[in-house]
C-alpha cells in the first residue's frame, strides 16, 4: 500500500484531528488541571503532588520500547491509537470513583495509580501516534499545522476551565469531592468522543506493510537500536542532551508553582482558574507567530529564544507574589515562552527525524519523562533541605525558585551547541522579541495569510539591516 495525500485529503484530516485535539483538550484542561487542587483537598503534601505531576510519565515511558511489539497486534498505526486511547478514556472512571471507596490517605495513592494506568495507555502510543500523524501532513509546514491546532485548542481550554471553577466555588461548596468525580467521569467522555474522530482519518498503511515494519525492526537488538539512533547521530544526541538539561530546569519547580498558589496564596478555584487562562492566552497569542518563525528559521531558533527567557518566568513569584495582577502577568508571559518551546521541540522532531521517528520518539519520551522526574525530585530534595534549614516551607519554595532561574540558562547555553549563533541571529532575536510577538501586533499577526507573514518579516527584517548598516558607514565616516 502506497500512501500519498491528496489536498482534500489533508483538509479533511486536519479538520478531524482538530475536533479530536478538542475533546482531548476539555478532557486534559477539566481534568488534569484540577487533579492537583483535588489531591490538595484530600490533603496531598508537596512530595505526593511533585509525584503525580512526573511519576507516571516516567514509569511508563519505558514501555514505548515495545511499540513495534504492540504494533504487529493491529491492523494499522490508526487502530492502535484509537483502541489505546478508548481504553484510557474508561479508566477515567474509577479514578473518578476512588474517593467514595476509600479513606483519604490511600485515596490519593490510589489516584496516583489509576492516573499512572491512564498515562500509560497514552505514552506507550505515542511513538505510534507521531509517525502516523506524520505522513498525513506536508512536514515542511508542520510547524504552522501544529500552531494552527494548538490555537484553536488552548482557546478552546479555557471556557470548560473557568465553568468548572466557578462550579466548584458555588454549586459544590457543600461537597466539593461530588463535584471533583462528576468532572473526571466528564474527562472519559470527552476522550471517548476524541477517539471518534480519530477513527475518521486515514489509515497511512495495511496490516501487509505494518507486519513487513515490525520484521525488519526486530531483526535489531535494542542496545544496537539504541548505538544506531542515539549515540551515532551526533545531532540527535545533542538534542537530547539539550532536553535533558530544559526538562529538568522545567521541573524543578514548574511542579510546585500551583501547590504554592493553592496552599500559601490561599486562591479561590476561580482565582487559580482566571491564572491559569493566564497562561493559555498567552500560548494563543503567540503560537501563529512561534510556528510561522520555525518553519522559516527552524525549531531550533524558537528553542534558542524560549530558553533565554524561560528563567524569567519565575522572578514574579519568587519576589511579588503578593500581587495577583503581577501573578496574571507572570503567567501570561509564560504560556509565550512555553508555548513557543513545545512547538519547538514538536517541530524539531517531525523536521529533523528522516527515518525510523517511532524508535527515535520512543528514546525522547524516556529521557523527556525521565528528566521531568529527575527534576520534579530533585525539587521536592531541595524543597526538603530548605524547608530544614529555614524552618518554613514557604521559604523553601521561594528559594527554589531562586535556584531554578539561574539552573534553566543552562539549557540556553547548551542550545547554542544545536545550531551556533551568528552575528545576525542577534539582529533575528531583537525583532522577534521585541517587535512583533511581545510588545504589540500579536492578534494582528495571528489573523495574517502565511504569504503576508513572509512578506511583513523579510521586508521588517531588511529595514533593521539597513539601519545597522548606515549607522556602520556614518561611524566609519567619522
């Protein structure tokens, strides 16, 4: 079976995998948003919350070793998701139900469990998921079909987002958990409807070629996989190394942010939700732009500029957090940087990856979830120690976030090893940063044809040129 799309085709798989993006969406802003504030109520310490954000990613990224195992079961790349991710959405139940079974204190590790299974079932079908979601897409412009998806579904996350939070502040004020289970059995829903409209989109192979991959990939052994797509490819091992080191200084404290709103700034559910919208405004403001940037420039500038800024997301915590206003702005200007650095590192992977991207994705979800986990315990170490030493754990939280913006430049520095910066690349990063996605034309930007887009940077771009250049030959002159 030779695959090959046409124009309508891509259309039309491109509008289901935005519906699809949508319920998974309402089913991952509803639900995982409010996990954290849900374990918080059932009395979840710091360690308990740093382990629900990092260890069941970690724990079951290594089962995407035996994707190719899995594969040979199904007829197609298409039906192992959609059957993986049915089976994920009706796990959302007894998580739902864990708390009318069991006391609190094994409540909240038997919620880790299940949301562990749940993780599972989507990690170990993601290597899967990216390689057939590649050959359904022009990978030039993947950066602006990833752009254009993730629009519309962060803007979409932000209407179930603020419903719930005031459902929880005013309908379940009598008993919140009622209102905490109906919300997750919601999340099964809306993952269930997601698989649907998977279902829909093209198959990109037959069982005679799935059979015919998974021979050839089992003929090699793992530690050879590994010294073949790892260690050789210089390029890739430098990337890697290079999420290593941005995952962990991501996670150092990123996991504790929301605990230390919750449980020290004392926020109301709707406080702590108009804070998170935050967040997702910022991400759809700037998304159009960052993936319009990387199809250009390359992912790997995007990740160049993101990492710069990274660390500053957490100045306004660490020292103002007695303002609210200053807290909203903080996070806005976070969801840009986060928003342009998952685009980034989505991008270098569809773009950079010739051949073989399940094996290759399999190795970058171990080290990423591994490095979530390494940071996020390493956080929860220093969150311990400090707490020690200054008798207060909200001292410790502020001087872990005092850490984690010098630890994260080390993540910039490296990525200067990924692509090395020349002299214009300095003239590139102004403009980016200062000109067009930050400081005005955001919205502007976002609504502009790919063709306009092209034309407003190279000409922009050319007019900061020559005003470098003049004043080069005014000062020579003098």
């Amino acid at each position: 079976m030779i695959f090959k799309q046409s124009k309508n085709q891509i259309k039309r798989d491109f509008s289901f995998s935005v519906k699809d993006g949508i319920f998974w969406v309402l089913m991952n802003s509803i639900a995982i948003i409010f996990l954290v504030p849900y374990l918080v109520s059932l009395g979840a310490n710091s360690f308990q919350i740093g382990l629900l954000n990092s260890f069941p990613l970690f724990i079951t990224s290594f089962l995407v070793l035996i994707s190719y195992k899995l594969l040979k079961i199904f007829k197609s790349k298409k039906h192992a998701v959609v059957i993986f991710l049915t089976l994920q959405a009706l796990m959302w139940i007894p998580l739902a139900m864990a708390y009318f079974f069991f006391p609190n204190s094994i409540t909240i590790w038997i919620i880790i469990l299940i949301y562990t299974i749940i993780t599972a079932l989507g990690t170990i079908i993601h290597p899967i998921y990216m390689d057939w979601i590649r050959k359904l897409f022009p990978t030039k412009q993947m950066g602006s079909y990833i752009a254009k998806k993730n629009i519309i579904l962060e803007f979409v996350s932000i209407f179930p987002i603020f419903l719930i939070g005031y459902i929880l502040d005013v309908i379940f004020k009598s008993n919140t958990f009622i209102g905490y289970s109906i919300i997750f059995v919601f999340a099964g829903i809306f993952r269930y409807f997601s698989t649907r409209f998977l279902n829909k989109m093209s198959e990109t192979e037959d069982k005679e070629a799935i059979l015919k991959l998974v021979k050839e990939k089992e003929k090699i052994p793992l530690l050879k996989s590994f010294k073949d797509e790892v260690i050789k490819d210089k390029s890739f091992l430098k990337f890697l190394i290079f999420i290593i080191l941005s995952y962990i200084g991501i996670h150092l404290a990123t996991s504790y942010v929301s605990y230390f709103v919750l449980n020290f700034l004392n926020y109301s559910s709707t406080q702590y939700v108009l804070w998170k919208i935050s967040f997702i405004l910022g991400t759809v403001l700037s998304l159009s732009y960052w993936g319009y940037i990387s199809d250009k420039y390359s992912p790997v500038k995007v990740l160049q500029i993101s990492t710069l800024f990274m660390p500053l997301f957490l100045i306004i915590p660490a020292f103002f957090y007695s303002s609210y206003s200053l807290m909203i702005f903080s996070i806005f200007v976070g969801g840009v940087i986060f928003g342009a650095f998952n685009l980034g590192v989505l991008d270098y992977l569809f773009k950079n990856i010739k051949r073989d991207l399940i094996g290759h994705s399999s190795y970058f979800l171990i080290i990423q979830a591994s490095s979530i986990f390494i940071g996020t315990l390493l956080g929860s170490g220093i969150i311990y120690l400090a707490t020690k030493f200054y008798s207060s754990e909200f001292k410790a939280l502020i001087f872990l976030f005092v850490f984690t913006i010098f630890f994260r430049y080390i993540a910039f520095f490296y990525s200067l090893k990924l692509k090395k910066l020349e002299r214009r690349d300095l003239r590139f990063f102004k403009y980016v940063i200062f000109q067009r996605p930050v400081l005005y034309g955001l919205l502007q930007f976002t609504h502009l044809s790919h063709e306009e887009k092209k034309l407003l940077l190279d000409l922009k771009l050319k007019s900061e040129f020559k005003k470098i250049k003049s004043k080069l030959f005014n000062q020579k002159k003098q």
